[in-house]
C-alpha cells in the first residue's frame, strides 16, 4: 500500500523526503507568485535597487519615530528611528534575522541538536517565527493530518488547538498516560495494532507537550522522551513538541529535539511564558523542508508576525545576552514552583480525602483528581456560583469525554485567593457527598 512507503526507518537515517508526510493540500500548496520579486531582489546588489513592485506605505508618514523601554531591573534599552522605521514596515515573512540569529543561538546552547547543521539537507534546521506558539501547532496539524484523519496525543491536552481540526473531522487517538506522563509501551501497542483497513491511514504525527504539560503539569523524564522517540523511529513517526514551559522547569530535561537525529522532531515555542504572551511571538524549529513550506503557508495568511514587537523582544535579549536571559528565566521558574508549593499546602490542609494530585512542582497548573464524583462538570458549575473558576477536565479530553478532573491555574493568584478557592472546593465536594 502507498500508505507504507515511509513505514520503516533505519538506525542514523536522517529523513530526506517529507512529502511522504505532508497531506495532500500541503503538496499541493507553492508559493505566492510575488515570491519571484523577494527571489530576485537576493540575487541583486542592494545599492542598485528601486523598488516599485511592492505595497509598502511610505515610511515618512508612520507617527511613531522612537521609543525608550524600561526594563524590571530598571535599564532602559531605547530603539532607535532607524529601527523603528524598520519594526513598522511590512517584514521578513520568517522573521527578523536578528532576533531569529540570537534564538537559534539559544537553541545551540540550550539543546544542541544532533541536525543543527549548514548541510542544506531536508532535515538540516531551519527557523520560522510565527504570531504565537499555538499558530505553528496549528499549522502542523494543517500541514500533515488529512481532513477525517488522526494524529497521536495524550488522552488529555491542550484545549485551544480542537476547534481548529474538529471541523476537519480530525480526531487525536489517545495514548495512556500516567504520572511519567504519555506510555511508550501503549504507543507501540496502538501502532502495532493499527489496521488500515478498519481504521484509516495510520497516524504518522504526534503531539505532545513534554514540559510542566498545559493541562497535567507533568514533566517528560529523559529517559521516557527516549523510549518514546525510539517508538517513533520505529513507526516512522513525526513529534510535534509543543513546549512553551520549558524554561519554567526548576531544572532543564533534555528536549526530544536535542536527541533528534533523523529529523523527525518539529518544535514549538513561545516568548509568551518567558517574556510576554502580549507580544505574540511563537518560534517553529524544525526541518528545513518543513519549515520552509510552513513559511510559504503563513506569508498569505499574516504575512509573518509583528515587526515592533519583534523589535522590542530583540532589543530585550540581545542587551541581556543569552546568559543573563537564562539568569531570569531561573528567577522565573523559581517563582513558579514557590507558587506550586503555596497551593498544595492549601490542598493538603484542605482537600486530602476528597481529591487525589502530584504536585508538578512548578509551571502554571495543577491537575487534580475529585473523589466520589465521575465527572467535573457539576462541581465546576457549583463553583462558578460561588466566584470561584477552574477548568473542567472534559475540555482537555481528546475524545472529549466527561472526567473526574479539574485543572488548577495558579500562576497569578495571592495567597488569599488560593485559600479560598480550595476551601470553597473543598465545601462543594462535601455537600455533593453529603460529608458533614
């Protein structure tokens, strides 16, 4: 069958054709024609150029000239007219080379990936910088999963991405997870048993968030990103690693893309929990070949992200440099399991006997079992009356199946406010279980 072409993959084979993974609209989607103009213009000493091809609005007319940031520690960092003349202009549909030159640095330093190379291979890393993280997760989906197909996941995950492939009649094909988060044994086990015939091309993409996981708050060990990756060598499979939490993690667990050596892994993340989700900036770090098709997809869609606050995050890290950048992300994540920290001793003081949790020892969110109960929903609504507002477990579910969970956002709360929201959860789980 066709569908088997791209089935078995050798040990140290990088992948050199993924088009065997791209569905059919992907294929078929090329490049805007004006990308013949941008061609040409490369090939052409810039000192010759007159430019009336273009839509660009003359920049003597934008209002904004300059402008001086001050940063938490109280540094100003000021962009010049120069560069504000350039952040305000139409950009790069991949980015600006110089914040894309320092966060591939980043990634050098931080995962050091096995095809971080010049060789121009398919599988050679290339970097796209997107209007958020969730638009590359997205665009993955779009690019590689047929409309009334499937692709991998977690039985739970992030919830924002289903409105998007829903419509499509993509579903996720939930695999077990438990407390070391997705199982690679029932990965093999759904893979081994998959019957085309029945069920429809085998998934050839996974989706994972490995890092402090929006909804569980479970963290991938090293050691479980490579059995899981040694099951997707096996079956061919592409790993879709969403992690926008990486640096939230009180110590650093290799990434799957720093053990990638074939090039099967696209990762997703974002500036949004390190400097600002208002700023919009997400990152796609993948194969070349995808990477440049996502490229072509995104130009007619957004034209790439904002120019201004591509300029002021750039300003941002390169006065602080890579160092001083991980320095703050190591002050973030401190904060971060001190408010974990804070809202399992109200949990414990409160909630012992009517829920069951693991403390995910920093992130954002906290999952939490209720006991006695077979789905979240009434205990949510019963909240809701009361002021207090957390997730219904269903929302995350890839099946969408009611569940006893509910998850926990505890990233902006006070102290005060955590108290009474687990108290006053812990009174609604009393009275639906008449416990005096």
């Amino acid at each position: 069958m066709a569908e088997e072409r791209s089935v078995a993959c050798s040990d140290n084979q990088r992948i050199t054709d993924y088009s065997l993974f791209f569905n059919e609209q992907t294929k078929l989607t090329k490049p805007a024609p004006v990308w013949r103009y941008v061609e040409q213009k490369s090939k052409t000493p810039t000192s010759g150029q007159v430019w009336m091809d273009g839509g660009l609005p003359n920049s003597i007319q934008f209002p904004l000239l300059k402008a001086t940031l001050t940063l938490s520690d109280g540094e100003e960092v000021e962009i010049t007219p120069a560069e504000m003349n350039l952040c305000l202009q139409y950009t790069s549909t991949k980015g600006m080379p110089k914040i894309r030159g320092w966060v591939e640095e980043l990634y050098r330093r931080v995962h050091n990936p096995p095809t971080m190379d010049d060789g121009g291979l398919p599988s050679s890393l290339a970097l796209l910088l997107t209007p958020g993280g969730r638009f590359g997760v997205v665009q993955a989906l779009n690019m590689f999963v047929e409309d009334g197909g499937c692709f991998l996941a977690e039985e739970v995950i992030y919830q924002t991405i289903s409105p998007t492939y829903l419509p499509r009649k993509v579903r996720g094909v939930p695999i077990r997870s438990e407390n070391g988060g997705m199982d690679p044994v029932h990965l093999k086990q759904v893979l081994s048993e998959w019957n085309e015939g029945s069920q429809g091309r085998r998934p050839h993409l996974m989706y994972i968030v490995p890092s402090l996981s929006n909804p569980t708050g479970k963290t991938l060990s090293e050691q479980r990103k490579k059995d899981l990756y040694n099951v997707a060598r096996e079956f061919n499979i592409l790993i879709l690693e969403d992690d926008p939490y990486y640096f939230l993690q009180s110590s650093l667990v290799p990434s799957f893309l720093s053990m990638d050596t074939d090039g099967r892994v696209i990762r997703v993340d974002s500036f949004s929990k390190t400097l600002s989700p208002g700023c919009r900036i997400g990152i796609v770090f993948g194969p070349k070949q995808i990477v440049d098709k996502m490229a072509i997809i995104q130009h007619p869609m957004t034209g790439g992200p904002s120019g201004i606050s591509q300029v002021i995050i750039s300003k941002v890290v390169n006065t602080w440099g890579h160092d001083k950048f991980l320095k703050h992300m190591e002050k973030v994540a401190s904060f971060y399991k001190q408010r974990n920290d804070t809202l399992i001793s109200y949990m414990e003081k409160y909630l012992i006997g009517l829920c069951e949790w693991t403390p995910t020892g920093g992130g954002m969110f906290q999952w939490v079992t209720l006991l006695g109960v077979d789905k979240s929903e009434p205990v949510v609504d019963r909240l809701m009356e009361r002021g207090v507002f957390a997730m219904d477990g269903f929302i995350f579910s890839v099946d969408l199946a009611s569940r006893p969970n509910i998850r926990l956002g505890f990233a902006q709360v006070s102290d005060e406010e955590m108290e009474k929201a687990i108290s006053t959860l812990a009174g609604v789980l009393k009275e639906m279980r008449d416990i005096k």
